[in-house]
C-alpha cells in the first residue's frame, strides 16, 4: 500500500503473484474498481496489473454482458406496457462485439472488452470478453440457450485449468458457478423465453429462443463452504476483499453442493428431513 491508502499497479500485481498467479496462466476476472477505494490510474491500472501477473502467454477473461439487449417480456420492467414492450424490440441495435457495451459488469469489464486484440463471444446476453493466445478458444462459441454450458466459454475455461481472480467481489458475482449450475441435476429442464437483435447475413433479425433457467441464490452460501473446505482465506489489497482460486475446484465442489440442495428440497417436499451441509 503507498502512502494515504492508494493501491497502485505494483500492488496489485505483486499481490496477484503471490497469491498463486502464475505466467503463462488463463485468469478469469471479476472485478469492482471501487471496492479497493482509491486506485492510481483506475481501472487501465487493474488490467495492467492482471497482465504483468500472468505476462504476454496468458490469457485473461472477463464477463461481458449485456442485459439491456434481452427481450423485454424477460426483463418484466413494469413501466413498459404490452405496446412499449414491442416497440423496445423494433428499435434495439443488434448486438455488436465490438460496439454493445457491458452493463453492470463494472468500469474494469468494459475497459477490457475494448482492447486492441480482444474477442468476445457471440450471445448477445452473456458473453465473455478475452485477451491472450487462448482467447479463440474461450470465445468460439456460446450456444443461445445454454449459455453456460459445456458450449461455453465457462467450460473452456475449465478444461484449460484457469484460475478465478475475484478482487472486491463475492461468490454472488463468479459467474464460474453457473457452470456448476448447468452440469449439476438443479433445475434441469426448466426453461425461460429470451430473445435479442442479432445481425444475420448483414441483416438485423429479432431472434428467440428458450433458455435454461438460472438463479444465483445459493451462490454466497456455496462460497464460504468452499472456503471452510479448501481453506481458502481472503486477502485485502486496499479495501478490497480478493481471492485466487482454482476454477476446476470451485465448479467441481459447487456441483456436489447444489446437488445436495436438489436431493435435500426433493426430500422435504416428500416430507422428508436430509440436511445438505
């Protein structure tokens, strides 16, 4: 920490390498800029940080999506009756990798998406953003109506072995547990109507589909037994609460996690007792 409670790139960097960064490394990143309180030179401080952590061989990705291009049935605003609802649809841009910004990703997520080089993948909603020589690789593909599933960039990255930073944020933001979530036996089958503009053949097409359902609630509480378990313990880097963890970990402990919830809700609705922590 230099003097008057900054955090600086050199910090967050030596930080990062000594909580088990490692060269050559695939990150994926969550961050809140604000939550380390003041940082010199912001968030290009943050990205250079994560860059010098795992240098010019490894990849780094972040989330990038973007909810205002969702179908307004789905989003339910209820300012906007039936009329307003489709007018939404006629008048969205379709979605643009290079163009749609991120929303409530943060100030780090959207600088990153627009570095020279970067690829994003191609749902309109959920995509991810990555820079490095496995960017291809994470962002190829991502299937519409399972977004994070073994199409996704989420399952990429568990077959390259990443690490997941997440520096000023929870569980409740690790997108990483929703990989858990489509491979584990919760809410199999259960669907919601989702659309957004697309552009196909160079012509902007409103397109629907049906995805799986998703729902984070159990995300914190996850977190912590991973934590007692695995004896995980957070590190301050100014005023923020940050963790290195291994993604691979995370998502296999998570699983055996919601399918215990899925067995224990199943039980007591038979009116049976099974406790799943």
């Amino acid at each position: 920490m230099i003097s008057g409670g900054l955090v600086c790139e050199d910090e967050l960097a030596d930080w990062l390498r000594a909580a088990g960064a490692q060269e050559g490394e695939v990150l994926l990143v969550h961050a809140s800029l604000s939550a380390f309180g003041v940082v010199v030179g912001g968030e290009q401080a943050v990205i250079g940080a994560l860059r010098r952590a795992v240098g010019p061989r490894g990849t780094i990705v972040m989330p990038a999506q973007s909810w205002q291009l969702c179908d307004p049935d789905y989003l339910d605003d209820p300012r906007l009756d039936a009329r307003q609802r489709e007018a939404v649809r006629r008048a969205l841009p379709a979605f643009d990798p290079d163009l749609t910004p991120t929303r409530t990703m943060g100030a780090v997520a959207e600088l990153f998406r627009t570095l020279p080089g970067s690829r994003r993948s191609p749902h309109p909603h959920r995509s991810f953003s990555a820079s490095g020589p496995a960017a291809e690789t994470v962002t190829a593909e991502q299937a519409l109506g399972d977004p994070f599933g073994e199409t996704s960039p989420l399952a990429r990255l568990y077959s390259l072995d990443a690490k997941v930073a997440l520096l000023g944020v929870g569980y409740e933001s690790c997108t990483a547990l929703h990989l858990a979530e489509a491979r584990s036996g919760r809410d199999r089958g259960r669907t919601v109507a989702n659309g957004a503009p697309m552009r196909l053949a160079s012509k902007r097409t409103w397109v629907t589909w049906q995805e799986r359902v998703v729902d984070d609630a159990d995300f914190p509480s996850i977190g912590e037994a991973f934590e007692r378990v695995h004896g995980v313990v957070p590190d301050r880097v100014g005023e923020a609460s940050c963790r290195l963890i291994s993604l691979r970990e995370l998502v296999d402990f998570a699983i055996e996690r919601m399918d215990d919830i899925s067995k224990s809700e199943s039980a007591c609705k038979d009116g049976k007792i099974l406790r799943a922590f």
